[in-house]
C-alpha cells in the first residue's frame, strides 16, 4: 500500500482540465536524488492541508507520462508531475 498524495490540479479557469501531482511517501523516497526537496514538499503540503482543501499554489514537479489505463483526473496524455519538487502560495 502507497502513501503517496496523488493531488488532482485543475486550471481555475477550465476547471475540467486537471493533471495528477504526486507527492511520495517519505518510505519510498530513501536514496532519492531530491528526497530532501520531496520531504519539504510533503511538509508544506500537510500544513497548508490544516488549513484549507482548495488553495491557489504554485508547485513545480517532474513531468511524468503514466501508463495506460490512466487513472482518474489523469490528462488525457498521460502526463503528471510526478513527483513534486516545490509546493508554495501563489503570488
């Protein structure tokens, strides 16, 4: 069983265009290159979710295309950002 948050991003102004963010479970994140940047993500994220459930951010992730079939609220290509780098409040 994962503990990844997999977050579905919608553009506020087409809110039916949404893309799959992942932020791994610390557990799976052990020798990872950006386990530090993920961890900060993971933080941020669980206090910023303390707070409220729909938030304005910006986040910045690796592009990731997943494989079919595509789960809910995927692209329709597929890709996700997977996994998140940096999560912060919008300007």
């Amino acid at each position: 069983m994962s503990n990844d948050y997999e977050l579905v991003i919608a553009d506020p102004r087409a809110p039916a265009h949404t893309l799959v963010a992942v932020i791994p479970s610390p557990d799976c994140t052990v020798g990872a290159q950006h386990r530090v940047a993920m961890t900060r993500v993971r933080n941020a994220f669980n206090r910023r979710l303390n707070l409220e459930r729909t938030a304005s951010v910006t986040i910045t992730g690796v592009l990731f295309f997943a494989a079919r079939p595509l789960p809910a609220h995927s692209a329709p290509n597929g890709a996700e950002l997977a996994p998140l780098l940096s999560f912060g409040s919008s300007c």
